[in-house]
C-alpha cells in the first residue's frame, strides 16, 4: 500500500525528475537514490529508467546509475524501520497514519490525495505488523535460536543469504522481508551477523523482478536488468565475504558515537555501508561494465548495423584499411538494394526499408569516421582518390535510400493504379527497378557493372513509358492533375533511387578496378531537381 500510494502520488514527477536529473553519472546515482526512497520501489525506478532508455531520453550510461542509486536508495526502509519501529509506542505511533490516510482514501478529492491516503495508510499497517511481529518473535527468541538450525561459519551465512534471496523472491517486497529481519533479530531470534547475511539475500533477491521483465523487452532493457543483477551480485560478495570486518567496524563506530548497540539499527547501517560500498566499487568497474553489456544482448538490427571490417588495427597498412572500407561499402550497397527492391512492391514495405534506413544511419558515420582517421595518414594520390570515391559511394547510397523512404511514404498513400494503362506501364517500371536492385548488389559473385548499366538504361525507359501514359490520362482527364503530379513524383522518386544505386554499384566497380573512374557520371536528372520533385507539368 506505502510503494503503490506513493508512486500514484509522485505523478509524472518521477518522470520529470529522471529527465532533468540524469544528465551526468554522478546526478543519475543521486536521482536514483532519492527517487526510490521517495517511492519506496526499486522496482518502479528501473521500470521508468528502462522506459527512459529505450525512448532514447535517457543513455545507457547514465541508467546505470540511476540503478546504482536506487539500491542505495531503498536502504531507507530499514532505517524507518530501526529508527520507529522500536522507539516509540507503536500502536500509538501507527494508528493515526492508518486512521488519516483510510480518511483520504475514501474522502479524498483527487486521486493525487488519494493515492496520498493510501500512502500514510501502508505506512501506518507497516508498523502495525512490525508491532505484531516483535511481540511474537519475542516469545520465540527466548525458547528458540534460528542459528542453532544452521551450519557454522561461511556455509551458514551462505544458507541464511540463500534465505533472505528466497524470501525476496517470493514476496516480491524486499522492504518487507527486511522489516521481518530486523524484528527477528531485534527479538533475539537471531544475531546480528545472520540477519546482516539474510539482508545480502534481500539485495539479491529483489533482481528477480528485473530478470522477469526483462524477457521478451528490448536490447537496451536487458542490458539495464543486467547491470542490476551485476551490481547487486557483486555487491552481495564482497559483503558476504567482509561481513565479519564490516560488523566489527560498525560496532567500532557505534562505540564511538556512544550510541547503544541495538540490532535494528546495527542492521539499518549494515545494509546502508554495504550497498554504498558497491556504489564506490562500480566507479571504477562502470566503464567495463558498460563495455561488456554494450556488447551483449544485441538485436538482429544492432548487429546489421554494427560494422563487420572497420578494424582499427588495418589503419596502420593504408591498402588494408582501403580494402576494409570496400568491403563495407559492399554491405551498405546490400541495404541500399534491399530499400530499392521494397520500394517498388505493391504495397511498399515499409518495415523492411526502415530497418535498412536504420542500419545504414547507423553505419554511415562509423565509415566516415574511418575515412578521417585513415586520410590523417600520408598517402600515395591513388589511395587518396580511393578515398573520395569511397566517400561517393556512400552518398550514392544514402541518397538510394532516402528516395526510396519517400517513394514508400507517398506509394502507401496513393496505392496501386485502378486505370490498366497505367497498372501495365507501372508494373513495367517496377519490375525494371526490381531487376536493376539484384544486378547491383556488389556483394554478389556474379555482379557485373555493365549488366548495371544495361538494367538501368531499361529502367529509364519503362520509367519515360509510364511518365508518357500518365500525361496522357492527365491530357484526357481520366486522371486529376494533382493524382498525376502525385504519381508522376512517385515515379520519379522510384527512378531516383534506381540511379543512386546504380551509381553507387558502378562506383564500386572502380574501387574494385573494373571501371575508370570518368565512367561514373552524375549527371543532371532529366526532369528531376536532385531533391526526390519531378518537374511540374503545366495545367
């Protein structure tokens, strides 16, 4: 009732507060911390630090510590429960949280005060129980010792830590098994080392969440639930493994600042200390962490768009970064055909040419930054024309693939022609462009660039077919004038995106020696203006 009032209450201020506060590693780790203790959920934290990641409003860097933070974060409870559970008269204490948050409830206004009600209510029913529940661990304590049923030594923290996990597990609420610790010990039921071992257990336990809502979620999702089941295992063992130094140094502390030795709060600064030491060992283990998960769990687009040949290591031999970068330009020409090809289905696959728009944003500047780190290097004027064409080539297929995005846009809308003049000149067309995409995929053994330009010179023909037989239903009126520029700029897309892969195909072909460069030529567009717009036709 406290986490599902609270997080009604907060509202979009969770939302706000990730958006604004997490610009950097160190505001990420502080939003997290006090977004969970406002909540009093980690779970919610990672559910809205995942939804922030995947929106692209948030990186992956700064989730993580965001994640690192609401660990730190959710050790408030075992405070509120030290601190209140055993200092006050508690039925006194709880009752009128319970009695004003029930009032809310059911008389509150708005659903924000509402939700406030029930977040006083679950405060309140929280101690209520702790009251139960000390009254009869007390009873226990005095008849019955948890540790007497467990093993010695580190195998018996081992047990207890595996307990306190299952718990967890089966609760869903790390809050509460805590709460159920820290009374038990307080009750003598159990010394303080067990119940710190049990607590190591909540922490692992409350990963469980994580791993569940990540199957089936995207790459980035994983990656975060993965970053939380890492930190909370590391952390849980180096607290496993110092908890007799970690009990002594707060029983040192404690002496100190002349405070008595009370199990809960013992239990409240364990959990705390643990949990910040975790926080202090990811700051140097947070770039390699990053790394690791960086690559993992990628999706089948990620790898698409990761590139395969640009080794850094083949800068230092100029002809093996050239040869390289050929290779990848093999497999961004692969897209550029892909996009043509779905471009001129009917209807236009509009997934398929996103994905390949995507991989090819994606890819597009790991080339050219390639391009730049190699062309730092001193090189012969041969290797430096390579360079340019390289570069050409890619602008060729960028452009083969923005025409083809717009020719999808505008085919989805206008689909298939109804008149049979036109369907029999359009199917012609795309069936050319269908046959000029598979010549001109470079990656292809039996690729031949002069079987290119003899597919492209009948593309243009069948497209000059259909551009006749549209002005010619335009000129009888069996086609509005605003259809005919419509479809006269679909075709003219189509076409566009034909000779950008074209060109990008012939271009290869010279990287490859097959072609002397001056046998790739621009060259104007007969009735296109370069930006994908036919000319206009007179009304």
């Amino acid at each position: 009732m406290l986490t599902e009032g609270l997080k009604l209450a907060a509202g979009r201020a969770l939302e706000g507060m990730l958006e604004r506060g997490t610009a950097t590693p160190l505001r990420g780790l502080a939003a997290g911390m006090t977004m969970t203790a406002l909540v009093q959920s980690s779970t919610a934290v990672t559910v809205a630090s995942i939804g922030f990641v995947n929106t692209g409003l948030l990186s992956l860097k700064n989730a993580i510590w965001v994640i690192f933070g609401s660990n730190v974060g959710t050790t408030l409870n075992a405070w509120l429960v030290a601190a209140l559970g055993f200092s006050f008269k508690i039925d006194a204490f709880a009752l009128p949280f319970v009695g004003i948050g029930a009032a809310l409830m059911l008389a509150g206004r708005s659903l924000r005060m509402r939700a406030l009600g029930q977040a006083l209510a679950g405060f309140g029913v929280l101690f209520l129980g702790i009251d139960v529940l000390k009254d009869t661990f007390s009873g226990f304590g005095a008849a019955l010792n948890l540790q007497d049923y467990i093993s010695p030594g580190v195998m018996g923290w081992i047990i207890l830590v595996g307990i306190g996990t299952l718990l967890t597990v089966l609760m869903q609420a790390s809050g509460a098994v805590i709460a159920i610790i820290i009374t038990a010990a307080q009750g003598g039921l159990m010394s303080v080392e067990a119940a710190c071992a049990m607590v190591i257990g909540t922490n692992i336990g409350t990963t469980s969440t994580a791993i569940l809502s990540a199957i089936g979620a995207t790459s980035n999702a994983r990656r975060l639930a993965a970053a939380h089941v890492m930190f909370n295992l590391v952390t849980g063992t180096v607290a496993l493994l110092l908890l007799p130094l970690l009990i002594t140094l707060l029983g040192m502390t404690r002496e100190w600042m002349e405070q008595p030795a009370t199990p809960a709060v013992t239990i409240a600064m364990f959990h705390t200390l643990f949990n910040l030491l975790g926080v202090l060992l990811m700051v140097p283990l947070a770039g390699g962490i990053l790394r690791l998960l960086s690559s993992r769990f990628r999706s089948r687009e990620e790898e698409i768009a990761r590139p395969r040949h640009l080794d850094a290591n083949s800068l230092a031999v100029p002809d093996l970064a050239l040869r390289a970068l050929r290779l990848e330009l093999g497999r961004t020409q692969s897209f550029a055909v892909t996009a043509l090809t779905a471009s001129t289905r009917t209807p236009p696959d509009e997934p398929w040419i996103e994905r390949q728009a995507g991989a090819l944003d994606a890819l597009g500047p790991a080339i050219a930054a390639y391009v730049r780190k190699l062309s730092v290097a001193s090189l012969p004027p041969a290797l430096v024309e390579a360079l340019a064409h390289s570069l050409r080539t890619l602008q060729y297929q960028q452009s083969a693939v923005g025409a083809a995005r717009q020719a999808c846009s505008l085919g989805t809308v206008l689909g298939p022609p109804s008149e049979p003049e036109l369907v029999a000149a359009a199917d012609a067309f795309r069936q050319a462009a269908a046959n000029l995409a598979a010549s001109a995929d470079a990656s292809q053994t039996d690729f031949n660039a002069v079987r290119v330009e003899q597919l492209l010179l009948d593309t243009e023909n069948r497209y000059q077919a259909l551009k006749e037989a549209l002005l010619l239903q335009g000129a009888h009126a069996r086609l509005d004038i605003n259809t005919m520029q419509e479809w006269l700029r679909l075709a003219s897309l189509q076409r566009r995106a034909a000779e950008q892969v074209a060109k990008g195909a012939r271009m290869l072909a010279v990287l490859d020696g097959d072609l002397l460069p001056h046998q790739v030529e621009d060259g104007p567009d007969t009735d296109n203006d370069g930006n994908g717009e036919p000319a206009r036709v007179p009304a």
